[in-house]
C-alpha cells in the first residue's frame, strides 16, 4: 500500500521540483517592481529580464549595471540563477540589487519556471 502511495506522489513530486509557471507568474510581482519581461521589456530600475537563461550577467544594452555585476563572468543558467535568487550578495558580491533572496526553494522553482516561459 505504502509503494502504491509512493508512486502515485512521483509525478506531483517531480512537478514541484521543477516549479509551476503559474505560481511563478504570481510570484514574480514581486521582482516586476524592478524588473520587465514580456514583447515591451526594457531595463528600467532593473535589468529586463526576456531569456536571462544563457545571457552573461551584465550585457543587456538598456541597463547601467554595477562594475560587480559586469565584472562576475557569470552566465546564468539555472543553477546560477537560483543561488542568486536565494542571497544575490553572495553570489555576486556588492552588485547594486536591493533584495535580500528568497528562502523558500519552491519558491525559486516556480520563478525560473515562469522565467523559462518569458523570451
């Protein structure tokens, strides 16, 4: 029985893992105060933010960012992506972001889910 239960779970399990768009959507009215996705993006207090998986931090055009930020060499993917999210001042140390990161892994999960659907 207990099997049986374990591998209903699996695919609500993996789901979580890789974020629910939906909630990421919702989730990212928090960043839109600084940041643009979408047809009409642009940098504004932020960077826009339209394919930020693969883009070197620090390139789009339409943002002045912090020689911190254009000095990292990082390429976001993913993972780095996440690890931002979560303490962007370690992971970028004095880069000009005013956000103290997201704790909740989920969380950070349905941001990049959401993120993954914005070009």
């Amino acid at each position: 029985m207990l099997r049986v239960l374990i591998l209903l779970m699996l695919p609500a399990l993996a789901m979580g893992a890789e974020g629910d768009a939906a909630a990421g959507k919702r989730a990212f009215m928090r960043c839109a105060s600084c940041h643009q996705v979408g047809p009409s993006a642009r940098g504004a207090f932020g960077p826009q933010l339209n394919g930020i998986v693969g883009r070197k931090a620090g390139s789009t055009t339409d943002f002045s960012y912090s020689p911190a930020m254009k000095r990292s060499g990082i390429v976001w993917t993913e993972q780095t992506l996440a690890a931002f999210l979560k303490s962007p001042k370690k992971v970028v140390p004095d880069n000009q972001m005013r956000f103290w990161g997201i704790g909740d892994e989920q969380q950070i999960a349905n941001l990049l889910a959401y993120l993954r659907t914005v070009r």
